[in-house]
C-alpha cells in the first residue's frame, strides 16, 4: 500500500504578510446532479453529515464539510483516509438517481493563507470583493486565481483554505508567496487585530 | 472594465472570471437553408456601437453559460438573463428603453 504525498511535501512559506502553507492530504469527493433532487439532497447529507449548502456557502460538520460548487455540483471534504467509506455511502444513497460521484481528492491540492492579512493576499490575485463585510466565513467562492482556476472559504476571519488543481499548486503556491511577501499588504481595509 | 453578475449562481466579478461567447441569440440555418442564408448564419455579425447582446460563460465559476445585454462603447451592463431563451425578457428591454431610448438592435427593440 503506497503512501499518499502531496505535491509538495507540506511547503510552507512564513516570512510575509501571511503564512502560506500546503495543507495535508484531504478527501475530496464531487458530485454531480440535481441538487433539487430529494435523493441526491439525502444522499449528500448522509456521505457528509452536514446540512445543505446554500447557493455560494459551504457548511460544516464534525468531520466532513459540503461546498456549493454549482447549481448541479457538490464538493464534499472529508478526511483523506475516509474516501472509499463515504463514497461508498454517498453512491448508496443516490440509488438510482441521475447523478455522479467521483473521489477527486489526487487532482486537487489544498492550501491555505493564514493571518491578519490573510483578506489582502487573496484580494491581489483574485477579481472577488474580498472586503469583510462582502466576503465572511461561511461562503464558498470558485474564481480565478492569477492564471489558474481555485476555490476558497474561511474557516475562520483570518485563515484562507485555497482548493486548485493539483498539476497547478506550485503554480498557486508561487503567486500565494508573491503576493504575501514582506512589506506588500495594502492596507486597504482595518487590520481586524486593531494594530498598524 | 466589464462587471457581469452570473444569473446562474448569483456572482459579480470582472471579466476575466468570464469567457466571452460572441454574439447572442442567433438562428441556426441547415441543410434547407440556401447559401447566402447559411453564409449569413455563420459569418454575419452585428458590430454596435452602443446595445449589444451577447453569449458568455462562467468558466472560472459555476461553468454555465448566460445571456448579457451590455453597452459597446460606456460597457454598462443592462442586464444578465438566462441562456435557456430565444429572445431578451421583457424586463430587460424596458431598461435599455429606459437609458438608450430608440434602441434597436437586430429585430428586437
């Protein structure tokens, strides 16, 4: 049994702005289909645990998080190791309803910007109002990322989670760093800490 | 810049969240149309000064595609609909009527 890695090995970068880090391994499962189905509402809920996402959020559960991705997608994330098992679950529960789930989590990496000035390195490289009271923790984003496609939520008021493709994540990882070097934050917006 | 708001998952972003999808609401010919028809369909496009309506698609978002009716020359945006139509809403028309009186575009007004 081979081990899983990420792509690459755990980077993180410490010296700017904001910490930008590649988070561990994650379980990511889409699914696609009628997200007004019954069946397909069910069937999400049971694989994650967590209530129903409204359009643009993402919700939590003790374990597991379910992402509005599109009218017809869902993103479900859950630890790595549990894939198969909620998989498996999920396709259970769709039964014979029109839909697709498929375990992505080797495709995509995650990443994550953490700190006060977390909101001024996302804002540089994505054309998404990022102000605090236009983008809070609970919503669910998929934008464009510099180049390159992404997703991101906030777990908390000053940490970022950056989902990208994984082909693409030092790509990502690279104009994170730029973006947060030493000296560069913006002060557009107040500094959430109450300092300079 | 362009600011589009998809109709589809209710995002406003610039437009290079966006892909443009070039002209909107056009008649496809076929096999029984004749040349000049078909010549029409695939090469013959509006090019406004002023309303415009056009294809675009959501590529770095939710992937689907929509409907805009925008201005050439200001690039304010009148209105997002549906791509699911033949034809502008209504409503949409009535605010171009409102800040472009006269307009015309193809056959619709």
């Amino acid at each position: 049994m081979s081990e899983p890695v990420t792509a690459l090995g755990g980077a993180v970068f410490e010296t700017g702005i904001a910490t930008v880090r590649e988070e561990p391994v994650q379980g990511m499962i889409t699914l696609r289909g009628d997200l007004e189905d019954s069946a397909v509402r069910a069937a999400a809920i049971g694989a994650s645990g967590a209530e129903m996402p409204d359009r643009g959020t993402i919700t939590t559960s003790e374990d597991a998080s379910l992402a509005w991705m599109s009218p017809d997608e869902l993103m479900l994330l859950c630890p790595h190791g549990e894939v198969p098992e909620r998989l498996a679950r999920l396709q259970e529960g769709l039964g014979d309803a029109h839909a697709l789930a498929v375990n992505v989590s080797d495709a995509r990496a995650l990443l994550s910007v953490v700190g006060p000035k977390a909101r001024d390195v996302l804002a540089k490289l994505c054309p998404v109002d990022l102000s605090p009271g236009a983008f809070t923790p609970g919503m669910f984003r998929r934008t464009r990322m510099a180049q390159v496609g992404a997703a991101f939520w906030m777990p908390t008021e000053e940490t970022f989670r950056v989902v990208c493709f994984r082909s693409q994540t030092q790509y990502v990882f690279d104009v994170l760093t730029v973006a947060a070097q030493k000296g560069s934050d913006v002060g557009i917006w107040p500094d959430p800490t109450g300092g300079g | 810049m362009l600011i589009l708001t998809c109709p589809v998952c209710g995002v406003t972003s610039e437009e290079t969240e966006f892909h443009a999808g070039g002209e909107a609401h056009l008649t496809r010919v076929g096999p029984a149309g004749d040349e000049e028809a078909f010549g029409d369909y695939l090469f013959t496009r509006e090019n406004p000064r002023g309303v415009h309506f056009e294809r675009w698609r959501h590529v770095y978002g939710c992937g689907k595609w929509f409907h805009a009716a925008r201005c050439t020359t200001t690039l304010e945006v009148f209105g997002t609909y549906s791509a699911q139509t033949t034809e502008p809403p209504q409503a949409i028309r009535d605010r171009i009527s409102q800040k472009r009186p006269g307009w015309i575009w193809r056959d619709f007004a």
